[in-house]
C-alpha cells in the first residue's frame, strides 16, 4: 500500500481519502478550511456520502489524518518519500465566464514542495483540456526542481461524484485514468485499481479532461432541450410529462431527461463554460451548444417567477405582497448541497416582483437569503402561503398531505399528484 496525499477535502476529496484509507493506504489529507479539519478530528462528516464512523474507523486505525498543512502532523518535510500518490481534488469555480485555477495551483505548489523523485501527482478537479500538461506540470516542477516524466509522474482522473446517488458510487463508477507517460498511466492506475471496480484507461490526460467536460456538457445541453420544450408544451396546451411517457415508448434512442427550474451543482452549470472558454481563447469562435444551453438553464428561474405571477393573476391576485414558500432549496434531490442551485435564482426573481418569500428544506441548514419553515412545522404552516412551489423534490416531503393541505401548488418537478390546485411547471 502506498502513503497517499489528497489536497482538497470537499465532496470529492473526503470520499476518496477515506475510501483510500479503508483499502489499507496511510492518508493524510490536507483542507486550508479549518472547520472541516476540526470535524474530521472530532469524527464527524459534513459529506453526506460519508458516515461518521467512517472516519473514525479509518482514523482509529492510524490509516487517515486531516490538517491545514503537511507540516501540522510533523511530517518530516525532508524525508525521501513524504507520498507516493498526491491528489489534488480541489474547487475550479468560474469567475464570471472565465475558469479559475487558483485553487489547484495553490494545491500544486503544496505538493510540488514536498514532491520526490518516484511520485506521483494526479489531478482530480474538472478543468479545461491541457491543464495537466500546460499548466499543473509546470508549477510541480518549478516547486519541485523536478522533471515530469523523469523524475516524477503526471496524470488526470476526473472525478465522477454524484451526491447522495446510493446506485452510482466512488467504488462502482468506471473510474477515467491518464497520464502524460506509459509508465505514469501504470502507476496512476495501479493506485485506482485499490479503490474502485473498474478503470477505463486512455492515452493522455487531455483526453480524460475533455471526456470528463463532455458528460456534463451533454447533460446540460439535454436538460436545456427539454426545459426548452417543456415552455413549449404549455404554450400549446400540451402535458409536457404526458408527451415524455409517450416518446419514450419508442425504446430506443430516446433518453428520459426531464424539465425543472433550472440545473445547479458545481458541474453542469460550470463545466461546460470551461470547453466554452477555451474554445473562444484558442480557435476564435463560440461553442453554440455550450452557450446556448446555458442560456436556456440560466432563463428558468425566471420562467417560475413568471409562471408564479401568472397563476395569482388568474386567481384574482397580483405576486407583490403575495406570500410564497418555495419547497427545496438544494441544487438536488436529498442533499444539503446549495451550490448554483436554481433555488436561489427562483427566490431572487420571486423577490424582486415583490414577493414575500420563505423556504423549507429537510436537509439545508445553512440559508439566510429568507426566513426558513421549519420542515417539522410544514403541515401546520403551509396554509399561510398563497402558492407552494416545489423547486427541489425531496424524499422526505409528503407530496399528497401537500397537494391536499396547498391553496396552489407549482410542481417544477412532476412530485405531487394531479389536482384542480396543483399546477406543474
């Protein structure tokens, strides 16, 4: 088994380090967020795809540490083999169209410092192809004084995390492997061959960073079509749901994607506008899918406020001054992740016609955009709002007490079962 250093403990990173501390690897794994190093000292997740005991198992066992920095465990810096596989999993967030790699050159340089002859360094976080080659091998070897290649090995694994997904998981999920030599793809899938079922290898990491863009580009551009549609349907009187049942009876290359208010996650709304980029910065010209299905997810928050605003206005009411309880707030179905949510721009755009609007949610705790229902009071309440918009379709909700205790209910999600006050988007 090897020494395993992973910088970045978020929702990819924690899986994977205690993943690897099960199968018998020595991990440490590095956070710059002192809270979340704190928590996994004291044996307690905040990634809802790792259970408390878990970590302290993995912990108990000598097999995980946590820290902000290799010198806080007393590692000794100068030793000869510090790790033998690090793996940055950290944010590459956009910052407006523009990606940010800041982040993963920070976690570079971490390892580049105490990187020695025979590592290996392996990218995990989504980024625009050569990002391996152009940009994170030469930051290790200005940190380092080492080669790549020679003296060390380089490669790219995109992470595949869903979360709160109990069928597709980090051991189940074909795992992409690269890297920038023959002999570095061996040790990069050495490692990942401990941790997962199946690797698929290919010939070099911009290959796996565009597979992984990709996925999510596909998705996004799929979600957009049928949004798109979706508006459609109900501008001519058409069940957009009944339509799908309908297309699907054809049993071949139809997918079942289905409308909502918008796609959140620090994939899909970010990942496809990386390609986008560097498309424009490289070639001159705009990635038409890219682009335009981002507008389309981007216009639908607005498309409920609208869709809100009409329903009052056919019972006699107007949206200012009216009082709203928006059900889920997470960017997905049972979790607390809020990242790009369309939850968020569902309550702006509601908000800004004037709205009054409160939100309830099972799993999230830490909102402050707007008052909260607490989700044990959501029976005893929910007749206070003039209309109940289901943004996100948690388990936990009881969808026909809702439907039946509702004065108007918008269904984003198809959850509630027909009735004469409930309206799907």
């Amino acid at each position: 088994m090897s020494k395993v250093a992973i910088v970045g403990l978020g929702y990819v990173g924690l899986p994977l380090a205690v993943r690897s501390a099960e199968v018998g690897h020595e991990v440490i794994g590095v956070d710059t967020d002192l809270r979340r190093i704190e928590s996994l000292r004291a044996h307690l997740s905040y990634v809802a795809d790792v259970a408390d005991d878990r970590i302290q198992t993995v912990t108990a066992g000598g097999h995980f540490r946590a820290t902000t920095g290799f010198d806080g465990l007393g590692v000794d810096l100068t030793s000869s083999n510090v790790f033998d596989v690090g793996i940055i999993a950290v944010p590459t967030p956009l910052r407006g169209t523009t990606p940010d790699l800041s982040f993963v050159e920070s976690a570079a340089q971490t390892l580049g410092k105490v990187l020695r002859p025979g590592g290996t360094v392996v990218l995990e976080s989504t980024t625009y192809p050569g990002t391996t080659e152009n940009l994170l091998a030469g930051i290790l070897e200005e940190t380092s004084g080492l080669v790549v290649g020679r003296d060390f090995h380089l490669g790219f694994s995109p992470e595949r995390i869903d979360p709160g997904n109990r069928v597709h998981t980090l051991e189940n999920t074909p795992k992409l492997v690269s890297a920038t030599t023959v002999q570095g793809l061996g040790c990069v899938r050495a490692f990942y061959d401990t941790i997962v079922e199946t690797t698929v290898p290919v010939s070099r990491p911009r290959v796996a960073e565009l597979a992984k863009l990709f996925e999510n580009i596909q998705a996004n551009v799929n979600i957009a079509l049928i949004n798109e549609v979706a508006t459609i349907c109900h501008d001519l009187d058409v069940d957009v749901w009944e339509m799908l049942d309908a297309s699907m009876t054809k049993g071949h290359s139809v997918a079942y994607w289905t409308p909502g208010p918008g796609v959140g996650g620090h994939c899909l709304p970010v990942d496809p506008l990386y390609l986008a980029w560097q498309v424009r910065q490289t070639t001159g010209r705009r990635f038409l899918f890219a682009d335009l299905a981002d507008q389309v997810n981007k216009g639908r928050p607005r498309y409920v406020a609208q869709r809100v605003e009409t329903l009052l206005a056919q019972v006699g009411s107007g949206i200012a001054g009216s009082n709203i309880l928006v059900l889920g707030v997470a960017y997905k179905p049972n979790v607390a992740d809020v990242r790009e949510s369309p939850a968020i721009d569902v309550v702006n755009a509601l908000a800004k016609r004037g709205a009054g609007v409160s939100v309830v949610d099972p799993y999230v705790t830490d909102w402050s955009l707007t008052p909260i229902v607490p989700f044990k009071d959501l029976s005893s309440r929910i007749g206070e709002f003039d209309v109940v918009v289901v943004v996100t379709n948690h388990r936990d909700f009881d969808y026909d007490q809702i439907g039946k205790l509702a004065t108007l209910v918008l269904d984003c999600r198809n959850a509630i079962p027909p009735g004469p006050n409930v309206v799907r988007l």
